[in-house]
C-alpha cells in the first residue's frame, strides 16, 4: 500500500468554504505558515478560497499534500511538487467508498462531485486512507457543517480528529490569539 509522504509526521487538512471572508483567508495563510514551522504537512483540496489560502501559506512544497480532484484541477496540475491527482492512486477506491459512508445524499451528486468528495478523503486520512490527520482547520459559514467541507468534517467527527472550524467565533479569536503570540 502506498504510504503518505509524511505518513510518520504531523498533518492537518487545511479546508474550507470557496467564499471564505478575505479577514478568514488571511489568517488561514498565517496559520498554514505557523504550522509549516511546526513540523506539519498541509493536506487540502486545490479549490479557490480557503484552500489555496492555507496552500499559499506553505514555503516548501514538500510540506504539502494537496489531493485533486483529477488531472488538472483550478489551475494546477497533478505532478507538479505536492500536487497529487488522487484518481492515479492505490486507494482511490477507498476514497470513493467514503462519499457513500459519510455524504448525506450521495446519490444526488454529479460524477465530478463524488471525486470531489473522494478526494476529501485523502485530505483527512492521507494517501493511504490509514494515516488520518491529526487536526482540520476549517472555514464554513458560522461554524456548521455543511457544503464540501461538510464530508471532511462529518469524517472527522466519526474519526474523534480535532477540529478547529474558524467560522466558530470562540474558535477564531483562539486561533487569532495562537497566531498573536506566534510572532
């Protein structure tokens, strides 16, 4: 079975909402750039929003495992350092079983959504689908689950993977103040 890059060190996906407030998109960046520091490698998704907000926060590509949903994927192409098309790997069936397991009405979902959700599950469980991450830092509106965050984030809650959604005031001004006292 194909290991995770990092699969002996810490990660975090890195996820959220396309329509992430600018002030969010900000410290998602500043966070992503923290963690780096701290030893963790970034597993996210490639879309616009928080994910390219946490990926923009990462110096070294080697820190990053951003799984797409196909080849290429907004702009960026699987090959490229940290870029991995999550269809090319071992367990991508295993992904895709999850979007079964965890989505609330997979049968409602275009066959280009369930590889967005699949590959959600790479974000939270690593290439291997056995390495689950050991934190997610999230962005969805007022702290809820909902939207393509939603399937990380049910994933987490049934994997006990802490998660620190920043649509949660209480959790923001935490994070902020982490941040604060970072620099």
């Amino acid at each position: 079975m194909t290991r995770s890059p990092n699969y002996e060190g810490l990660s975090y996906a890195g996820i959220g909402s396309r329509s992430t407030p600018p002030d969010i998109l900000s410290i998602m960046t500043k966070t992503a750039e923290q963690l780096e520091l701290l030893g963790y490698t970034l597993r996210s998704g490639g879309a616009s929003g928080a994910d390219s907000a946490f990926q923009a926060g990462v110096s070294n590509s080697s820190n990053m495992e951003i799984y797409l949903p196909s080849r290429s994927f907004n702009g960026r192409s699987a090959g490229s350092p940290g870029l991995i098309n999550y269809q090319t790997l071992e367990t991508a069936d295993q992904a895709r079983a999850t979007v079964d397991q965890y989505h609330p009405a997979p049968g409602r979902l275009s066959e280009f959504a369930r590889h967005l959700m699949a590959r959600n599950a790479m974000q939270v469980l690593g290439s291997d689908m056995e390495s689950p991450c050991n934190l997610i830092v999230a962005y969805t509106p007022g702290g809820v689950v909902s939207g393509g965050t939603g399937q990380a984030l049910r994933m987490a809650h049934a994997l006990d993977i802490p998660v620190r959604n920043l649509g949660d005031s209480v959790v923001l001004n935490r994070v902020v103040t982490w941040l604060n006292r970072s620099n």
